[in-house]
C-alpha cells in the first residue's frame, strides 16, 4: 500500500494537484474543503511515486482536519502515512483534534491512524439530506431577530455542549453570545414556533452562491420522538427568503431526527463520520 504513494506535507507547488484533487472528488465529500489557496491552511497528501497525482489528503485548519479523496487506495495509505509523520516530528499535547468526511473514506483513513496514542472522545456519524420542494406547516418559522438572542445563546450552547462536550456558556460566554449576536443580525437565524415553544433553532452558513447548509440546528431532546413535528419544522425551510433558489443541505444524527428528515421531505445524500481526540 505505502508502496505505491509517497505521504508528505504538501507545498505551495503542489497547489495544481490539490486542486485538481477538489475538483475530482464527489460534492458532497468536499463539503467543508476551503479552496486549494486558501490562506490558513496545512495540507497533507498521498501522491503517486512519480509526483504525477494527489489521491487523497486532509486540509488541516487550526485543530480541525478535513479529509478529500479520490482514490481509496490513497486514502488507507494516508493514515499511516500521518501516524509515521507525527512519530518522527512528535505532537502536539493537551487539545482536542477532529477529522471529518466521508464515511466510507473516513474508515479507510482510521484503519492507519487509530493507533496515534490519543484517545477518542467522540464518534459521531450523521447523515447530511437535501431539502426538497418547501411543503406546508401549521408552526410559525421564521427568520429570527435580535429579541430572539438569549433563545439563540441557550439552543446553540445546547447543541454544542452535545456533540463536542463543552459549553460555551461556561468557556467562552461572551464570544459565543456576540456570534449569535452576529448570525441574527444577519439574518441567518431560524426559529420554528409551536404554540408559543420553540420546537427547532438553527444557522443557515451560505457555502457558495448556490447551496446553503443548516449547521448548527437543535432539537431538544423532549421534542425529538415528535418526529412528525420536527417534519413540520422542516418542511417549509426552504421558502425562507435567504434560501430560495438555493441548494439546501443538513445532517440528521440518530434516528429520529433521520425519520423527522424524511417525513419532511429531505433525501439522504451522503454520510459523514467525525472523529474527535484529545491529546
């Protein structure tokens, strides 16, 4: 397998082969890949012997990596190649590391790397769905506004508290209510209504000039077995004025936000694993 692919960090030259590598990978694999260029980022790949093809590589941001594939074979060879990477510069120690994509290539990237001495505080697999024709619903939703700020700060710590484990209540109290802050003046808010209770609170992040994606959205937990009233919730998204004409995309975790996804219309798309580490 190490064979046939040379894994190294990638350069400033090597930007025509990431490239390439983007535009060859599927959609919806590449959801959260930034642009070969972009300022801030660490590449590291898998390329051919002869220099001539990039078939996998992770877009490194901060503590957050994000894996794109275009060979399989690259990819299962990507994460030895990283594991060997780390052991001869040594890491970094203490923060929390995530790797995101594909599940399918996800599994082929852990097969090398799981064996990195730190230790997995998080599996997560959700299911991101595409939104259909905007159906009717008897909820109010709405875009929401800047009277909606401490429902704001309270859904969305929520839903940060449940997939990564910390509160940014308790850790960063102030620049979490400024972002919020910042999303509804925006006019990237969501709030679905059910006779005076807030049933759905989300962010709409623009991902281009065509697709929109519904990331973070929460449900509590009491609601979540209502599938038919997180349906209603759904349904209409899509006839918000920020959305029209637009693709709309969003994960569902478990099943009953995956059912609640289908009653309203939504069609799966593709399958996402997140790792998350410590140490």
């Amino acid at each position: 397998m190490s064979e046939a692919w040379n894994c190294r960090q990638l350069r400033d030259s090597d930007a025509a082969s990431i490239a390439q590598l983007i535009a060859s990978s599927d959609p919806q694999a590449r959801l959260f890949v930034r642009e070969a260029g972009a300022a801030g980022l660490w590449w590291f790949g898998a390329m051919t012997r002869n220099g001539t093809e990039l078939g996998a590589a992770l877009q490194v941001e901060g503590t957050t990596a994000t894996l794109i594939e275009a060979d399989p074979a690259a990819t299962a060879a990507l994460g030895h190649g990283l594991l060997q990477h780390q052991k001869m510069i040594g890491k970094d120690h203490g923060d929390r590391h995530v790797v995101r994509g594909s599940a399918a290539a996800m599994a082929r990237f852990w097969e090398g790397f799981q064996h990195n001495g730190r230790k997995v505080v998080a599996d997560r697999t959700a299911v991101l769905h595409v939104a259909g024709a905007a159906g009717p619903t008897r909820l109010s939703l709405r875009l929401g506004d800047l009277t909606d700020l401490k429902l704001f700060t309270e859904f969305l710590a929520d839903a940060t508290l449940e997939a990564h484990g910390f509160d940014p209540r308790r850790t960063a109290k102030e620049a979490h209510t400024r972002r919020c802050a910042q999303v509804l003046q925006d006019g990237l808010g969501v709030v679905a209504i059910d006779a005076g209770v807030a049933v759905l609170v989300g962010e709409l992040a623009p991902m281009g000039p065509e697709l929109t994606l519904l990331e973070p959205w929460f449900v509590p937990r009491a609601f979540r077995s209502r599938k038919r009233l997180i349906a209603q919730a759904l349904a209409p998204l899509p006839a918000l004025p920020p959305l029209i004409g637009r693709e709309v995309l969003a994960f569902a975790e478990g099943p009953e936000l995956n059912e609640a996804m289908a009653l309203a219309g939504w069609q799966p798309r593709a399958t996402y694993r997140t790792l998350e580490m410590q140490g």
